[in-house]
C-alpha cells in the first residue's frame, strides 16, 4: 500500500506518494519551499552521482552526455581508462613521427592503414562465420 503524504495548503490536493506528476507538485508549492528546488536538484543530482559511481546504477548516454559537457570532458575520458582506447606507446611514437611528414605521405600512410585494417576486419568476419 502507498503511504499517503498530504499537500493540504498547495491546492488542497492528498496524493499518494509514487504517484502523481512531481513536476506539478513542486509547482504549486508556495514560494517561500520553492526557494529549496535548487537544494533539493543538488542533492539529487549527488546521490545519483554515488549510485553511478558505486556501481549500484548505470547512466543513459543523454546523462553521460549532458555530464560531460557540464565537466567540459571528453566522452572518452568519462567512459573509458586511460589507455584503454589509445594506442599502445610504440604506435604512438610512430604516429607522432608520421604528423611530422609531408602531406602526400601522411595520405599514403593513411591508406595502407586502412588497408590493412579492413583486411583484418574481413578476415576476422570470415573466420567466425
């Protein structure tokens, strides 16, 4: 059974807790509880904070989204270790001295990546299928 909370004085309304529109209860509320909406979205927003960082609750992407752009961060700093995604210290050494070379030869380089790449990829697919 729900527990009942009584909103008497916001517009004589009893409506039972888990129910409802909140957004319209918060609403109605006199001026003088609305001065606490932003305490109460602080402490919100804190607690679901812990529960993604216990573990205990996962984000949606338009939460990992809109957190990054709050922290100004990348999403692949949110979502990823750091070494997680980049290359290993060798690749990056070689690509670091790739950048320094002329334009031509950067787009030759590029393709043979490529190449290869996509060659690995359909050897992969052909050997699971």
């Amino acid at each position: 059974m729900l527990r009942q909370f009584s909103t008497a004085g916001v517009q004589g309304r009893d409506i039972p807790f888990g129910t409802g529109d909140i957004a319209h209860l918060i609403a109605d509320l006199p001026d003088q509880l609305r001065l606490l909406q932003p305490l109460l979205l602080f402490f919100l927003i804190v607690n679901q904070i812990r529960r993604y960082e216990a573990g205990s609750a996962q984000p949606t992407l338009d939460a990992v989204i809109r957190l990054a752009k709050v922290l100004r961060v990348s999403l692949d700093s949110l979502m990823f270790d750091d070494h997680e995604r980049g290359p290993s210290d060798d690749l990056a050494l070689q690509f670091e001295a790739v950048s320094g070379m002329p334009e031509g030869e950067c787009r030759i380089i590029k393709a043979l990546l490529n190449g290869m790449i996509l060659k690995y990829q359909a050897k992969q697919i052909t050997e699971r299928g």
